[in-house]
C-alpha cells in the first residue's frame, strides 16, 4: 500500500477520511481570514471615530480672564469672564479691553477695535487694530503675527499696533523682542531684528524698512 510506505499510521483509512481532514483546513482558513478581516474593519472604524472626536472638540488655548468696557463685533460670540478659547477661534473687539490668558502662561491684551485669530496656546494673529503682551520666562518663543511680520517675545511685555496691511508699530517695555520682517511676497522670513527695552519701532512694509520712533512709556497697556 503506497500510504503504508509513506507513513504506516496512515494505513487503512479510506480516502473520505483524507478528503473530510482538507474540507475542515479550508474551514479553518476561511474563518481565519473573515476573522483577520473583522479586526481591520474594527481599526478603521476605531481610528475613524477618534479623529471625528479630535476634530469635533477643539483644543483650547486660551481663557478670558478679564474684561472692561467690551463690546463685541456682531460676528463674535458675546464671551463672559472665564470663557474659554480654541485655536481658530477669530475675536473681534470693538470697545473695550480684554485680557486673554495662554494656556503657556502669556497674557494677551486686546484693545478695542482689533481682531485676532487664536493660532496655538503659543501664538495668535493679529489681523487689525492694537495688542499688548506680557511673558513669563516660562513662556519664551510667544509670537504675534501680523501680515507683514512676526513679532516673538523672548519674554517681555510689549504693545503692537497694526496700522494697515502695510506697516506697524511696537513698543518695548521690557526684555526683547524679535521682529522677524516677511519678505516681499510674504512667504518666507527675510530679516531678523531685535529690538530691546524702552525702543520703540515703525515697520513699513510698502518700503520695506524698519525706523526707531518715539518710544512711549504710556503706550504700556494694564488692567
């Protein structure tokens, strides 16, 4: 018998048996791959529904933590003492002041009329009017960006103004500041200036250049 010659613990059983033993392997592969298939569906679905819910809540920010005076544009929420902010989010003050609070320890003055936009807990953009910013150590590398130029704190209180599209001023209370200049068509940084305590500078980005103007203690913004 050719199975006894192979394997004698084979001898005598019938080809069924045989034939059963490969219908039941197959069986098994077939369970093995709906199996293998499931557990990928349920990762998709699983990483799906993660990024729906990363996406569906925000990361905060910010908080106001004060306010005087505020009248808040139409397209801006009326926002209560202790709301709480999200990268994104756009403010636009028409009166008043209010002081925003980082989740990295700075702290933003908005003067009325200006708008911003919420970029991090470590960056916002200023899009028209007047800020103040006051940096701990701790939160070194705080950046306000405008159209024509960055402004990153390396921890100091300073106020900008946003004249236009084209030119604005800054005043430096305390420590340092670095004024990072665009360059003409805004997509890269072209110069990188700093500019210290009690100086005061113009930005002009029509003629793209800098000049020393009167610096102004009572530029200084509080609450």
């Amino acid at each position: 018998d050719p199975l006894t010659a192979i394997d004698p613990e084979f001898a005598g059983r019938s080809p069924a048996i045989f034939a059963g033993q490969e219908e039941r392997t197959r069986s098994r592969k077939r369970i093995g791959l709906f199996a293998a298939l499931a557990a990928t569906v349920l990762i998709s679905a699983t990483l799906i529904t993660v990024a729906y819910l990363a996406a569906s809540h925000p990361v905060i920010v910010a908080q106001l933590t004060q306010d005087k005076d505020c009248r808040w544009h139409a397209s801006s929420p009326e926002l209560p003492v202790g709301s709480l902010l999200h990268a994104g989010q756009r403010l636009r003050l028409e009166s008043g002041r209010a002081l925003l609070t980082f989740t990295c320890g700075a702290q933003g003055v908005l003067v009325g009329p200006s708008a911003v936009k919420l970029q991090s807990k470590s960056e916002f953009d200023l899009d028209d009017g007047r800020v103040a910013a006051q940096v701990p150590t701790l939160a070194i590398g705080f950046a306000v960006r405008t159209p024509v130029a960055e402004f990153v704190d390396l921890g100091t209180e300073f106020s900008l103004a946003l004249e236009d599209d084209s030119s604005c001023e800054l005043q430096v209370f305390d420590g340092l500041v670095e004024l990072r200049l665009f360059d003409r068509n805004g997509k890269g940084v072209e110069q990188r200036l700093q500019i210290s305590e009690g100086s005061a500078v113009r930005f002009d980005a029509s003629r793209h250049e800098v000049s020393s103007i009167h610096y102004d203690e009572q530029q200084r913004v509080a609450f």
